[in-house]
C-alpha cells in the first residue's frame, strides 16, 4: 500500500496509465527494496477509485473518503482474503461508495477560514479536480460548463 506510487509521495498514476507506470507500481517493496514483488497494490493520491489487472496482478485507487474527484461520493475498498494466502486463495476486492453531507462539508470549511473556498466547493460538488476548473469554465460556481450546481 501507497498513498502514491513505489517510485515517490509526488510521482502519480492515473487509470489511464502506461505500461512502464502500471509495472513500476509493483517494484520490489520493503526498506530496502528488495523485498517481495506484491501481487496486489492499493494506493490513494489522485481521488480516482479504479481496478487494473495485468499478468495476475492487480492496482486499486481506493478513491477518497473527503474529496472524491470521480463522482460526488465518499470510497474505500474493503480487501477481503488471507492475509498471507497464495494465489490459488479466495480473495476479493470491494468498492464501497458513501453518499456524505458535501453542504456541511463546505460550510464547516468556510467557518474555519480555509483558503480557496470557492475551488473547493466546486471540487466537492462537481468531482472535477480544481486545476481544471479554469479551462472547463467552472470558475462561475460550477454552472458555466454545467457540470454542478452553483456554488
């Protein structure tokens, strides 16, 4: 598990990624680097919940619980097996989705002062990252490019 990537906290991966990001993912783990190669990685970072399978391994986004940026819902993934088994073991992946009070969410950040409200507001409402914003025209409160209500 990762809150990024293998590589560093800054290099991301996206559900649209290259082969050489998806292997990357699964770099030997541990302190040193030489530990085992993991045949499941689950990591958080970019707000995007996803699955990817290739070769019999597979990388999760769990997605967010505060700040989805694929649809207005809370995620987490419940991971369900034995936590040493082979691959011959039973073992799932569950995406949960959780619907949370975006409204109270806003309000309570605008009452703590928090920078870039309005970005924000529209993030939450929308699940359109805010360093997009500009170029889709969401700038106005979500309206312009219709994709959420109005801040």
């Amino acid at each position: 598990m990762f809150h990024a990537s293998a590589r560093s906290v800054y290099h991301r991966v996206h559900a649209r990624h290259s082969d050489e990001d998806f292997e990357g993912m699964f770099a030997a783990t541990g302190l040193t680097g030489s530990g085992p190669l993991p045949d499941v990685v689950c990591y958080g970072d970019i707000h995007d919940a996803f699955v990817s399978t290739n070769r019999s391994r597979t990388l999760v986004n769990v997605g967010s619980v505060g700040n989805p940026l694929d649809q207005p819902q809370a995620s987490y993934v419940i991971l369900e097996g034995e936590s040493d088994g082979g691959r011959d073991d039973p073992f799932g992946i569950q995406f949960v989705r959780v619907a949370y009070d975006v409204e109270a969410e806003i309000a309570l950040a605008g009452e703590l002062g928090m920078p870039a409200l309005q970005a924000y507001a529209i993030e939450l409402r929308t699940a359109v990252y805010r360093g997009q914003h500009a170029r889709l025209g969401m700038l106005d409160g979500g309206q312009a490019s219709g994709r959420g209500p109005a801040a």
